[in-house]
C-alpha cells in the first residue's frame, strides 16, 4: 500500500511541473495538448515508478549465523 501512495505522489508531481514548465515556456501549444501530454507523461512516470519500487524478497541476503 504504501508503494502506491508514492506512486500516485510522483504522478502528481510530474503532471503539476509538466503543467508549469508547458505553460511557461510552450504556451504556443493549446491548452487541450499540454493537458494531454502532462497526462501521458504522468501515466509513464507512474509505470516506471511502479516497475522501480519493487521489491525483490527473494534477492535479500540471509543473516549470518553466529
């Protein structure tokens, strides 16, 4: 559960600074546009973050007998 909260931070963290940096520097681009490329660009980052967070248990080191 907690993996999924910081997915959905990180998707909304890039849509918000994708949204900024389109309005500030390619505000020739229509509105409906930069909405769907901050939208994709989201998605993406979402399923990167998704495949990135995971945890591999059976990679783990045992503890070492003492």
């Amino acid at each position: 559960m907690k993996r999924f909260k910081t997915i959905f931070i990180v998707m909304i963290v890039v849509a918000v600074l994708s949204i900024w940096i389109l309005q500030k520097d390619h505000s020739a681009v229509d509105l409906q546009w930069r909405i769907l490329i901050a939208a994709g660009g989201s998605l993406l980052s979402g399923v990167l973050a998704y495949f990135l967070l995971q945890k591999d248990i059976e990679h783990v080191d045992a503890k070492p007998d003492k």
